[in-house]
C-alpha cells in the first residue's frame, strides 16, 4: 500500500476518522472506547495496512506528544486539597491494595519464568485501574454518592498519583547511569522543587495576567508552555520528561485557575490521547530489535490470553483481599467491600503509560510482549467488568469466607486528613522512598551477583531477598505502624 509520506493532513485526517469508528463501535457494544484506539492502530499499523509504522516521526511525535498531555492533565487532575480530602481511609486502601495486586503479579510472572524488573512492571499494571471507566458506570447507575463508589474513586486517583511516581522512578534509570539511590534522590528533589518553582511562579503570572485584563486563554497558554519546559528539564536532567509534565500539572493545580485550566486542557487530551493510543496500537508484537512484526504462534497466542486471564484473576482476588479482610478498619461493611473490589476492576490508560514507558527499558521477546500483555489486561477486565457489577450479590457470598476484622460502621463518610494523619502519612512516605531505594540497590546487586565470583550458598534470589530484608526490615516495619495508625484514626 503506498504511504502518504507528503500528505501528513491526509495520514492525521484518516486516524482520526478510523480511530473515531472504532471507538464509537466499542462505546455500541458497551466497552472502553480505549480498546477502538487501539484496534484502530494495530490494523492500520504492520500487522495489516502497514499505513503507519511504530517509528514514523508523525507516530513518535503525536505520541509523545498525547503522553505528555495525558500526565499533564493528571497532574492537575489532583490538587493537594484534593489529597487532603481524600482521607486516611482512601491513603490505607489504596496502599495496601498496591502492595496485594503488584505482589500477586510479580509472584505469576516469576512463577512463568520472567525477569525480575519485568515482572515488577507487569505487577504495576495491576492497579492501574481507569477512573474514567470506573467514574462514568458510577454515574450512569447513580452510585456516584455510594461511599464504596468515593472511596473506590479516592483510591483510584492516589494510585494514579503513586503510580506515576513509581512509574517515573523506574523507567528514569533506562536513561540514567547513575547510582539507584543518586536517581532517586534527584528525582524526589527535582520534583520538590519543581512544584514549589511553578507553584510560586504561575501564582504571581496568573495575578499579572489578570491585572492587565488578560482571559483564561493566555494563562492556559502559559500552562502548557511551562509544562512543556519542565517536562524537557527533566530530560535533561536524566529523568523522565513523565515526571516533568506531571509535577508540572500538579503545581499548577494549586493555582486559583487551576480548574479553568484542566477544563481547557480537556479537549487537547482527547485530541492527542486518540494518536497515543493509535501509536500503542501500532507497537502490539512489533519488535524495535528486527523492525518487523512477530506474531506469536497459536500456541504462544494461548498463553498470552490464559496469562492475562490469570493476572486479571489475581488483581481481582488482591483487590477483594484489600477491601474486605482489610476495609473493615476503614468503616466498610461486607457489602460495601465487595462493590469497592469490584469497581477497582477495569483497567484502562494508566496501563499503557507504562507499557510505552517501560518498553525501552527491554530488549528482545519481553520488549515485544508488553504491549500486548497491556492491551489484553485491558480487554479482559474490561469485558469482565460489568458482569462481575451484576454478579455482585454472588462474588459477596464467595469472599464471605473472609474474616472482616475492624469495627463496621452503619454509614461512613471519607475523613479529611488532620495534623496526626498528615504526620503518618509524612512517616510513611519518608520509609517508603528508603524502601524503594533499597530494593533497587538490591534489584542491581541480584543482577551483578554472577560477576562477583563469590560463592553463595543458596540461589542468588535467596541471597538477594535475605540482604534486602536485614537492612529493609526497620523502614518497612515503619510504613506497617504508619498504616496502623492511619486505620485507627479512620475508625474514630
């Protein structure tokens, strides 16, 4: 088929048309119109009419281009008020349901003979579940003041938050030589000081803009510029231009336009989220070693989809753990867990950050296989979403073999976080980062242990995993007594 190299109107005009039909096909048939994005460039990319490919320059840059305008608006979608607000509960569940879905993952993967990080990565897109997916059905069957439905909400959007940053902190190194701890400790300063420069910045901006009869247009304008420099600051500095648009988005969420701004910023994330997912279409089995597309032989294809049924399985069961052995100490009744675990279900966007983002970080078969391992994810419990909802009374039954300790409440609202949640949660956060440090000084060590020509007794996981818990054990002991205490200042 002959490629309109000259004609890039014409090659935007027919993506947009086609991605457009497949998306309104998918809504038809009650779906995330997500998956026609991505259909739509998987059938105009290799794989059929070889229309587009995964390194076109119009591909690449509308792609990066959707990616940063996607973390932009997710920066902004979550304020610090919003934070705040969203209480000790949502903070507790969300983190121990992120522990439960990325270790269930990880625990599949390695059992199937993945690499270490891969595995990881696969386990981070356990809990990326599509807030807009989960906030529509809410809103479509009246659930949206069900307190399940807002904590399940809360939730969503501190994970999102959590996400990126673990997100940010693990693909950086693929463009990094420095030292784990020398890259995280960059990362967190630059993200401190990149809210507080635009914060300050964009404050006094905005105030100059207004005195002199400026309108909304020119300090969104303004937004987009400054998120566009940071984001590159961040390139520059050996981190992820994702943690630039992100922390970038954030700060200027605490400004009074902060609102105007995301709704103008609205219509250029759908325009662009449409070539972002068109461009991730394109990458399913294409590998960027050969430059070719390797489909997987049927039997290959099989495991695949049994892999991703199994994953889906267990980020349901780590989900329904969290809510229901767990949410009792947040004041949620059997009921209300079991709607919560549910509504954690449908993966959407988030998972496909990372798959384009983590992509570079592989080589070889894992590099091709994450992009498809996304996409399934998705088009599994996307599928499996709304029969689950209907299912409800029966999936309550199931894990009402659970025990649900802590004490019930009749009807519970989200607590805004005071001065002693705001001390766990800084508590947590501190212990947290010294974690993640740790484990990847651990991970580069289980990775140069074969080069040290030292003798170990057992297999160098073992060896690994013990060193990592000595001197791990004090700061993940201390997360443990924060989220303790955060559960108790939940019930009060």
């Amino acid at each position: 088929m002959v490629r309109m190299e000259v004609l890039p109107l014409t090659v935007v005009g027919v993506i947009i048309i086609i991605a457009i039909a497949l998306s309104i096909l998918a809504k038809k048939m009650g779906q995330n119109p997500v998956l026609g994005y991505i259909i739509a460039g998987f059938l105009l990319g290799p794989f059929w009419l070889n229309f587009l490919k995964p390194t076109d320059p119009l591909v690449v840059g509308f792609g990066e281009l959707g990616l940063f305008i996607l973390l932009f608006y997710l920066g902004l979608e979550l304020s610090l008020k919003d934070f705040l607000e969203a209480g000790s509960s949502a903070i507790g569940l969300a983190l121990i349901d992120m522990a439960l879905s990325v270790g269930f993952g990880f625990l599949i993967m390695q059992l199937f003979g993945f690499d270490l990080l891969f595995s990881i990565i696969v386990g981070m897109m356990l809990f990326s579940t599509s807030t807009a997916v989960v906030a529509k059905f809410c809103l479509d069957r009246g659930l949206i003041q069900n307190y399940a439905t807002k904590l399940a909400i809360a939730i969503l959007i501190l994970q999102d938050f959590l996400g990126i940053v673990l997100l940010v902190f693990i693909t950086s190194l693929s463009s990094s030589q420095g030292s784990a701890i020398g890259l995280g400790i960059a990362a967190l300063v630059f993200a401190v000081s990149t809210f507080f420069a635009v914060s300050m910045l964009s404050k006094r901006v905005e105030k100059w803009l207004k005195e002199n009869n400026f309108g909304h247009t020119e300090v969104t304008l303004y937004a987009l510029g400054i998120g566009l420099v940071v984001a590159t600051l961040g390139a520059v500095m050996g981190l992820s231009t994702a943690l630039g648009a992100y922390f970038a988005g954030f700060a200027l969420a605490e400004t009074d336009s902060g609102h105007r701004i995301k709704k103008d910023v609205g219509f250029l994330r759908d325009f662009f989220l449409v070539f972002f997912f068109v461009a991730f279409g394109t990458t399913l089995f294409f590998s960027t070693t050969t430059g070719m597309l390797e489909i997987p032989a049927f039997d290959n294809m099989a495991f695949l989809i049994g892999l991703c049924a199994v994953l889906a399985l267990a980020a349901f069961i780590a989900h329904a753990i969290s809510t229901n052995l767990f949410g009792g100490f947040f004041g949620l009744n059997r009921q209300d867990s079991t709607l919560a675990a549910i509504l954690l279900v449908p993966l959407g966007e988030f998972v496909v950050i990372i798959a384009t983002a983590a992509t570079k970080i592989f080589t070889g078969r894992e590099a091709t296989l994450l992009a498809p391992i996304a996409f399934l994810l998705i088009l599994v419990t996307v599928i499996a979403f709304q029969p689950m909802y209907s299912f409800r009374g029966g999936i309550e039954k199931a894990f009402g073999i659970l025990p649900h300790p802590g004490r019930k409440k009749e009807k519970s609202e989200l607590k805004a976080h005071d001065s002693e949640t705001m001390k766990q949660l800084k508590r947590f956060a501190v212990n947290a980062f010294i974690t993640l440090c740790l484990a990847w000084v651990a991970y580069l060590l289980y990775k140069e242990l074969p080069n040290f020509g030292v003798p170990i007794l057992f297999s160098r996981q073992f060896t690994t995993a013990v060193i990592f818990i000595f001197f791990a054990a004090y700061p993940i002991a201390q997360c443990a007594f924060a989220l303790r205490n955060l559960a108790k200042h939940a019930r009060i």
